[in-house]
C-alpha cells in the first residue's frame, strides 16, 4: 500500500504559511512523542529558515518516557533548537513555552513575540492552543484536518501564535514513516486499507513491546500472527457475522482505535538511533 493524502487545503495551508513567515520570530513545531521522526515535516526546515524553533514533543503520556528522553537529548543538540515533552494533564505548559520562546529570541523585548506553530494533522495542536491560550480558540477532535484556515491568536501580552492547519508533505517519504503517520491517525482512515495498517502496527509493537496485545485483549490473542489477533479481536468485541466470519475490518479499526487512545499501553515507535541515519 502506497499511502498519499495531501488535499488541497494543505496546498493553500503551506502557501499561506510562506506569506506571513517575514513577520514570525520563532517556529512552534507539535510532533506526536510516539512517532518524532515521521511527524516531523521536512517542508518545514524551508518554511523556517534560520528562525530558531520549539519542537514540542506532545501527547508524552501516550510515549515510551524512556524513548522520549532519548528523544528530548537529540532534539536539544541541534542548532536554534529546544525540546520539550507535553501531556494534556501539564498545566504548566505557558509558563514553559514563554521562558522558552524568550532564551531563544533574546533581542525581542518590547512587544508579542509571533510564533507560527506546525503540525502535522491530528499531532493535538488545536489542543494543544486552547492550553496556552486558556479557553477554547480551536477546534478540537480526534480526526485529522479540522482546522481548515490560518488565523491569529493573542496569549496574554507576550506571545501571537499563527496557527496553521495541519499539513503533510505531497509524497510520503521513506514511505514506512507513512505508514506510522497513518496508525497515530495524521491521515484520513478513508485512504488506508485498515487491516493492512492494523498488520504492519502488530508487527511494530510485538517487536519492542510483546505482550502488550495479550494484556489488554486477553486469552487468544496471544499470537504473532497479525491476521490471528484481528479474528481474535474481532470474536472477542462481536465483530462476527452469519456462517461465524469474523469481520476482520472492523477488529483492524477496533484496533488502531484503541492504539491510538492508548489503550495497550505507552509505547514509541521510533528512537534516535534507529532513526540516525536520517536525521544525519
């Protein structure tokens, strides 16, 4: 499965983007803790320029903290670069954000700092807004592509956010970063094969995190075959139809549904080290 979605909103989104950049300070970039590397978008190092950024590692309750320390250390080393992980039970996350926005952009003291802030869809940037702002500006949702237009938002006196739908890259390169943008839901589920994403996040977890699965779906879903945990799944929840054909289908969404909200546990499915050669 090739995966490709970038609908024309995301085109004006980036164009959009490019305009107001002469009047940003600093970037705001919101990644999915549990996949950095892949929720990282490549076309925002042009947009950026030699602005300094804050790459805010979000939804870190739902991450490997381990993975995501790993994560913190790489991020840090680079240039015009800070890190930090955030959770949605994190009140402190303006606090964070202003002292970090001010060490970075150190000669802007007479006015708002402006920050573009970034995401790829479905990365919890709308809510991620609404936190700093303190009241709901955005809106919020459990599916990519919600927010559909730029518009401004004042924090207090000290910080403008441009906030930006969220946007992904025309061709989907390496094309298993893709496929981990399509299991944290940063794509639309309408242009997936759900049983073959539901595979390939099996595959992922029982690598790194055995028995993950087992624990939370019970007795027969102890097994390393994909397509024998869906049947499972699918048995256990009542996805069965006449003749006892389990709908593999709906176990598969059953599955990414719950992956996605945590369900199995804390997990990363990516680290530095494997994702180095890239990031060289």
């Amino acid at each position: 499965m090739t995966i490709h979605w970038f609908p024309g909103h995301m085109s004006t989104a980036r164009d959009e983007l490019r305009k107001a950049m002469p009047g940003v300070d600093l970037v705001i970039e919101v990644l999915d803790a549990r996949i950095p590397f892949s929720s990282e978008n490549p076309l925002v190092a042009d947009l950026r320029g030699a602005r300094p950024s804050i790459r805010i590692l979000n939804k870190a309750d739902l991450a490997d903290p381990a993975v995501t320390a790993d994560w913190l250390v790489a991020a840090n080393q680079r240039p015009g670069v800070a890190a930090l992980a955030h959770h949605h039970s994190q009140p402190d996350l303006l606090r964070r954000v202003l002292k970090v926005a001010r060490d970075l952009v150190p000669n802007v003291r007479d006015r708002r700092l402006v920050a573009a802030i970034l995401g790829v869809p479905n990365v919890g940037k709308s809510t991620l807004i609404n936190t700093l702002v303190g009241r709901t500006v955005a809106r919020t949702g459990n599916k990519p592509a919600l927010t559909q237009s730029q518009q401004r938002v004042m924090v207090g006196t000290e910080l403008a956010l441009i906030d930006t739908p969220g946007f992904l890259w025309p061709k989907l390169e390496p094309q298993i970063c893709g496929y981990r943008l399509a299991v944290m839901g940063a794509i639309s589920d309408r242009v997936v094969n759900p049983e073959e994403l539901a595979l390939f996040a099996f595959e992922a977890l029982h690598a790194d995190y055995g028995d993950c699965v087992e624990r939370y779906y019970g007795a027969g879903a102890e097994t390393t075959d994909g397509m024998a945990l869906l049947a499972a799944i699918g048995r256990r929840r009542g996805f069965v139809g006449k003749g006892g054909v389990v709908d593999t289908q709906r176990a598969a969404d059953r599955f990414l549904m719950d992956l996605r909200a945590g369900a199995l546990g804390r997990f990363s499915l990516e680290t530095p080290a494997r994702c180095e050669p890239a990031l060289a």
